[in-house]
C-alpha cells in the first residue's frame, strides 16, 4: 500500500486532511498504524482568533464550516507541535496560509528546516478568509504566484490545495505545476449559504462557509478527476470520502492518494476502516499491490 | 496522540428504555458499561445512529447506573424525532464520556436548571453528594407541563415563569446562594446566573461538529478574547469567563425550543 506522493514516501494511500485532524496531539481512538500522513489544521504566520459563532452548520449529508483559520501561530506552531511531530513514524505536512505572496513566503522560510515538518500544503482555496485565500486559488497567476514564493523559500514537498469554485481547475493545476508544485491536493470545500428561518438570516455568523461530506463526493471525484488529466504531478482527491469504496472512485479516477476529513467528525475510526477496507478490496480482486489498480485518466 | 488515553470510548448501545419526564421531554437509556463507569457530572456523549443526520449529537449525561447511561431530550428536529423513534434494543453509537465537567468542592451546592437544563443535573446531584455537598435543586420552566418531574438531592425548589407550578419566576430568582453554584440552561439564562454569581459553573450549548476538540466549531467567545472550544475546555466554564453578547442564543434547537 506504499505509494510515493510529490516527494514523500508515505506508507499508505490514506491520509489526515487539513483542519479535521488538529495538530494531531489529540486526535481519539486514533490507529496511527493507517495513516500514510497528516496534513495539519490551517496555519497563518501570526495568531488568528477565527470566525464567531455559529460557526457550523449541518446540510443535507454533509456540512458547512466557517472557521476562519483559528490557530496558534507559526512560533507556537514550531514550539508546541512540531517537536511531538518529529517523532511520529509518519510524516506532517503543514497547510500553509497568507494575505498576500510575500506571506506565503515569509511562512515558508519560517517553518523551512523545523524538525518535524516534512513538507507544505499551501491552502489558496480556503472560503472562510476575509484576505487570501480562496482569492489566489481562482485565478491562475495568482496561484502561480503563491506557489512560487513557496517554492523559493524550501526544498521541502511542496503540495498546493485547490478549490473546486472556478470554471476550469486543468487551469489552475497546470499554473501551479509550472511554479514548482510538488503534487495536487483536489479539492477543498465548495463554498454554500443556508438560511435560519427563525431569525431569518444565515445560521454561520460568516454568512457562507465551506460544504464539506458526502454531499460533494461525486463533484470531488469529478474536478480531481479533471486536475489529474491536466498534469504530470500527482493528485491526492479530498471530498466526502467515508468508507473504503469511496476512497478507491477517486484512486480509479487518477488519484495517488486520498485525504479524508468530515468522515472522522462522524466515526474517529474512519482513516482506520477506510486504509482497511481498501486493502481488502486490492486482495479481493488480487492485486497484489496499489500500483495495479486500474486507472480511468485519459490525459487530455 | 497523547489520546491513548483510557477514558474515551466508542460502543455500541442498544437503547434499553424511553420515559417521558415533562411534556415533549423524554429520557432515553442504553446500555454502555465503560461509559456509565467513567462519566462525570458535566461530561457528555456524541451520538450518531444508522439512517440518523451526518453529524454525532451531543448530550450531556442524566443518569448514569451500573451499565446504563440515560440522556434527556425533545424532539427538536429529524435527528431528535429519530432518536425518540428508536425502539428498545435499537443500537445508538455513543463516543464518550467527553469534555470537562463540574469541580464540586465545598459544602453546599446549588443546582439551577431551565427547561432541558435539566440535562447534567441528576449526575451533578449525585457526584455533589458523593463529595459530600448538601445539593438543592432549583429547577425552571415556563410552565408546569414543561418542568421536568424528575428531581434528585436533598431539597427541590420549583420554579415556573407563569406560576403555574412552585415560585412565580424564573429560577435564578428562586436560587439562594450555595459554595458551589451549577447552572444549565438557555444561554440567556446562564448570562443572567453570571450576572449574580461570577464563580458560577455554567455548561453552556452550543452547535458542535466532532465533540473531540479537533474541529472548532463548537467556540465559545471568551472575556479575554478569543474562543475556545465547548467540547474540550468546555462545557462547563465558570461563569465569568464567557462573553455573553457574542455567545448565540438563537440556536435553532435551543433548549427553550
């Protein structure tokens, strides 16, 4: 079940998604054994207080979110975790985040060479932000731009998380693949709105947030399907995965690796029962490695 | 990954009894052994059934005895109308026991409930007398019908808004001064108990994702600035510490619902 993604070996195809994981310290019931990685919660270079409540709000299968990035801070970020980090038999990526390039890149150089922080996901896709965010990840120079500061600033995996709002995301895939991405992580929360009719108005006090669940599954599979036929790089699909069957549509679909998030809110076992369930499946159809699962990607 | 730890657990619990306790309100049992021995006045579980809404709901904990865990609720939406729908033997998810409950040290204890309020109460009484509090109950509503029949502790002192059962008022007015002072209800309410008791525990409601501290959707404004996280530091805080103004207390199923 070992697959290498964007310049890391990771021991698994299964992995930890930003912002439902934490820092990973206190994660319960976790088999670590199933993590191929982790992808830490959204991290800015200075603290951030986050969004008032209410900040969630559950649709139909799946969920809204407006966070707005609540977190620690790079210092504290390098002083709390990142030492417990360094000694976990899996790797941490952080997600990355900036109001503007230069901060991207003052983060990079920041967290760059830390025991314990094996690469980046650079997060240009977050819709909780008032500054940033999903900004950089719908226009192709800007995500370029983004990435590149990155790029400068290590030599660490460089990963770039994309959203799913823009009308072409080969677009925006190719763009950062030419600025030095490492590998795709496709895709991030389709932005949704929904009405409290008690008080008539949005039930998140950001007014919209980002949807997330099974709800996004078969739009997820689609755009990472889109992302992996416009690059070279390899893609890691996020969206909606809950069981093992679900991770494996985006596998077929040309992903390298998946990320699970909302479905361990729901079921802490859930990285366990779904890194489980697809190397049953691989022995059921007597694949004797993940590399042999068939793929559906003609390029385009 | 300091998690490891012993006292979390996540079990199936066939429910065992449904009760009814005041009008639209009903106490559910199910049998989670390992739970019903860890839990503590305050804590709660998250509970998530097959067919029920994508996210775990969170309770706090009535009773808890031998095996059996009971939890109080109303039917406030689907997933409450589900769960009150569930047959003896139906199998609930329960992860749990979670958060930080009650600290009872003193020597006496003043418990004020409002409306589903009553939630934590019955363990806080009993986990107070343990530690060796004399524990009054003040328990609200706005009318008699909806005041939870059940009580536990030493003294009860009812409370309703319409006189229709006990002191005319609500039950903060009802409440004499205690070492200890436990509040639960809607969060108007608790902002009231902070205005007269500062030291007071409240557990306060708010709208969760994971119960597990990892989310953070379940903030709560504090005084200081800030928010953290009524699954985790929370529910219970003392009193003082909340911001009240930016504390919502329009929840959709909010406990006066």
């Amino acid at each position: 079940m070992a697959v290498a993604v964007g310049g890391l070996e990771l021991r698994g195809p299964v992995l930890a998604a930003s912002g439902t994981f934490g820092y990973g310290t206190e994660v319960p019931l976790l088999e670590r054994r199933a993590l191929g990685a982790m992808v830490s919660k959204g991290i800015f270079l200075r603290p951030r207080a986050g969004t008032p409540p209410p900040r969630i709000a559950e649709t139909p299968s799946g969920m809204l979110n407006a966070i707005g990035l609540q977190g620690p801070g790079a210092d504290a970020l390098v002083r709390d975790y990142a030492p417990r980090w360094a000694e976990w038999d899996f790797p941490v990526l952080v997600n990355i985040n900036g109001e503007s390039a230069s901060e991207y890149g003052e983060l990079t150089a920041r967290l760059d060479g830390v025991p314990g922080i094996a690469g980046f996901e650079i997060n240009i896709s977050c819709p909780n932000v008032e500054q940033g965010g999903l900004y950089f990840g719908n226009d192709p120079r800007a995500a370029a731009a983004v990435t590149e500061a990155v790029r400068r600033r290590t030599k660490l995996p460089v990963w770039v998380k994309l959203t799913p709002m823009v009308s072409d995301i080969g677009v925006i895939a190719r763009a950062v693949e030419s600025a030095g991405a490492d590998a795709l992580c496709a895709i991030n929360t389709f932005v949704g709105m929904s009405i409290d009719l008690n008080a008539y108005k949005p039930r998140l006090s950001f007014r919209t947030g980002g949807l997330s669940g099974p709800a996004i599954r078969p739009l997820a599979v689609h755009l990472a399907h889109q992302a992996a036929r416009a690059v070279r790089i390899p893609v890691v699909g996020i969206g909606g995965i809950a069981c093992a069957d679900d991770a494996l549509e985006f596998l077929v679909a040309g992903c390298t690796a998946v990320q699970v998030g909302t479905a361990t809110f729901v079921n802490p076992k859930a990285i366990a029962e779904v890194h489980d369930g697809i190397a049953a499946f691989l022995e059921a159809r007597g694949f004797a490695t993940l590399a042999e699962l068939p793929r559906y990607l003609p390029r385009d | 990954m300091s998690g490891g730890r012993p006292s979390l657990f996540l079990l199936d619990a066939p429910v065992t009894s449904k009760r009814p306790a005041a009008r639209g309100m009903f106490v559910i049992s199910m049998r989670a052994p390992e739970i019903a021995r860890a839990v503590r006045a305050g804590q709660f579980v998250n509970l998530g059934w097959a067919g029920g809404p994508l996210l775990r709901r969170p309770f706090s904990v009535y009773r808890a005895e031998d095996d059996e865990i009971e939890v109080v609720l109303k039917s406030v939406g689907a997933g409450t109308e589900q769960l009150l729908a569930m047959k003896h033997g139906g199998v609930v998810s329960c992860l749990g026991p979670l958060g930080r409950g009650f600290d009872l040290k003193g020597k006496s204890a003043v418990l004020i409930s409002g409306g589903l309020g009553v939630a934590p109460m019955p363990l806080a009484a009993r986990d107070a007398k343990a530690a060796g509090l004399r524990v009054t109950w003040v328990h609200g509503a706005r009318t008699a019908a909806e005041l939870c029949a059940e009580s536990a502790g030493d003294e009860v002192v009812w409370a309703t808004d319409d006189g229709s059962k006990g002191f005319h008022g609500t039950a903060v007015a009802a409440a004499a001064d205690a070492d200890v002072v436990l509040a639960c209800g809607p969060n108007r309410m608790l902002a009231a108990v902070a205005e007269r008791w500062p030291e007071a525990q409240v557990a306060v409601e708010t709208y969760m994702g994971c119960g597990t501290g990892v989310c953070l959707g379940c903030a709560v404004p504090l005084k200081r600035g800030g928010y953290d996280r009524a699954c985790k530091e929370g529910p219970v805080y003392r009193a003082a510490d909340i911001d009240w103004s930016a504390l919502p207390s329009h929840l959709s199923y909010a406990v006066t619902a």
